[in-house]
C-alpha cells in the first residue's frame, strides 16, 4: 500500500488514512518537513488514497490511476517543483525574446516561477477530467513568491468543489499566515536512513541524558560530538523531534504531555535559529537546557 513507504511517519499515516477514508477533505495542506524528509512520497500518497478506486481511502498502489500519480501522469493531478534560475531563464528568454530580471528569494537558486502558480490555478477551475476532484502539489512551497501566494490565496477561499491544494515546505514560516490559517497542517519526519547512524546515536544519546537529567557538562560533551555541517545538525534534531514524537504517540503519555509538547517546540525553535545563522553550538545547547527544565 502506498502509505507503507511512509516509514518512520506512523503518526502522519494514521491521520492522512483517517481523512482519506472519511472522506471529509480539506481545500488546502501543508505537509512540513526538513529536506531530508520525504514529503512528496506523503502527498501523493494522501492523492492516491483519496483517488484510487480499487481502493479508497487508502490507494493500491498498481491500478491505473496509482500509477498515474507515481509517474505525474494523472490529468487532475498538477504538479509543480521549484526550477533552476538558469533554467527559467533560458525558458523566459525563449518566450519574451528578453533576459528578465530575476528576483532571488530567500537567496534559493531554485524558486516557483509566478506563472507556473497561474498554470496550476488555471488547472484547478477547470472540471476535473477523470474523476471529481482536482489536486495540485507544489513542492518547494517556500519559494512561492508573495504575489503568487496572494493569487494561490483567492483559490483557496473560493475553491471550486472537490479542489486540494497540497503545500510542501521545509519550513511553515515561509508561508504567509493567510495561507498557514486555511490549510491543515502536517508534519512529515524523515524515516530512519542507516547512513545516519551517528546522528541517530547522538540524538538517542543527548534525549537519554536530558531525561535522566545528567550534568550539564555531560550534555555540553554530546553536543560537542555533533559536527559542524548544518545537515549533520539539522539530522540530530529531526532524530530527537522523531523520538518526542514517538514518546507523544504512545498510549501512557498524558502526566509527560506537556513537557514532551514542550521539547518538540524547543527542537523547533532551535533549528529556526540555526537556520537564520545564529550561533550553532549555543542553539543547541540552550535548547538542551530548556528541554530539561
Ligand atoms: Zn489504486
């Protein structure tokens, strides 16, 4: 089934079967998750699930229109990836005779050209084709310009019926609050890959110690351990962030729900702030300090 390749995502699973199968769909979803995550697999996955026939609600993965949605071949499914700056250009070029000027968002080479955003809207008010439902997925959300996201904005208010837009993003804050409040929001963690075997060892490591409530010198000597790669870091805490959320899911959990709750958002706060290039080291280290309370 397609949901199994959702390894290490058991939460996320559960909750897309769930909506699939009830059949209660939302217009809009944001699946977040770092780039090590495998959000794509997530989306289509929810799209096969709610369009496959043979089986609804959680999609068999070998009919036509399974196949379909792996292959980007499904007439009511649109799908959009960022582009190369290079390449959009030598596309422009080809279309307008003209070297455009390009606006680099958030420093990306790679960024969601605004028209590619008109093409999928365009795609989305017209009547489905195959079935009843239009679906569009845009990976690389966070490179949607502001005026793109403004017109996305007017479909996602006045959605034709049967519409589901689905947002991949490495990072909820690049979208506009306006969009963030229509959609449902979801989370996807990246699976347990064994080339990470160190990362997963340090974080195992470093939740271990806080929850035992080690001297901070012995945290500090963990931390230390993590190089100074930012995907390195950024695997350690999407490891610890899958071992709070593991610990949230279990059924003996409500004395340690706050706190749990409350790890996750430091883990959170510690990857925006390395994102945004503040000191690594001390990030990490507060985040362990406030976690252990
Ligand atoms: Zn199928």
């Amino acid at each position: 089934m397609s949901f199994d390749k959702l390894t290490g995502n058991d939460a996320l699973t559960k909750q897309l079967r769930g909506i699939a199968c009830s059949g209660n769909i939302h217009n809009g979803y944001i699946f977040e998750g770092p780039w090590t995550a495998d959000k794509l697999t997530a989306a289509k996955a929810f799209a096969k699930a709610v369009l496959c026939t043979v089986k609804p609600g959680e999609g068999c993965d070998s009919c036509r229109i399974c196949r379909a949605i792996d292959d980007d071949a499904h007439m009511d499914v649109v799908f959009v990836e960022a582009e190369n700056a290079d390449t959009q250009k030598a596309k422009e070029k080809a279309e307008f005779g003209e070297d455009p000027v390009f606006k680099k968002k958030k420093n990306s080479v790679k960024s969601i050209r605004d028209a590619k955003i008109e093409d999928v809207i365009g795609r989305l008010n017209k009547v489905p084709i195959e079935g009843d439902r239009n679906i569009a997925i845009i990976k690389d959300a966070d490179t949607i310009t502001l005026r793109a996201f403004n017109r996305l904005l007017k479909t996602l208010e006045e959605p034709h019926e049967g519409t589901i837009i689905m947002l991949l993003s490495e990072n909820i804050e690049n979208l506009p609050q306006t969009i963030v409040s229509r959609c449902v929001h979801l989370r996807v963690l990246p699976s347990d890959v064994p080339k990470n075997v160190k990362e997963k060892k340090l974080a195992d490591k470093l939740v271990a110690q806080i929850a035992e409530g080690e001297p901070y010198y012995l945290v500090k000597n963990t931390i230390e351990k993590i190089g100074n790669e930012k995907t390195e870091i950024y695997t350690v805490l999407d490891c610890m962030e899958g071992i709070y959320r593991e610990m949230l899911l279990s059924k003996d959990v409500k004395r340690d729900l706050e706190r749990l709750s409350r790890a996750i958002e430091m883990i959170e706060e510690a990857r925006d702030r390395i994102k945004r290039n503040r000191n690594t080291a001390y990030a990490l280290k507060s985040m362990a300090l406030r976690i252990g309370g």
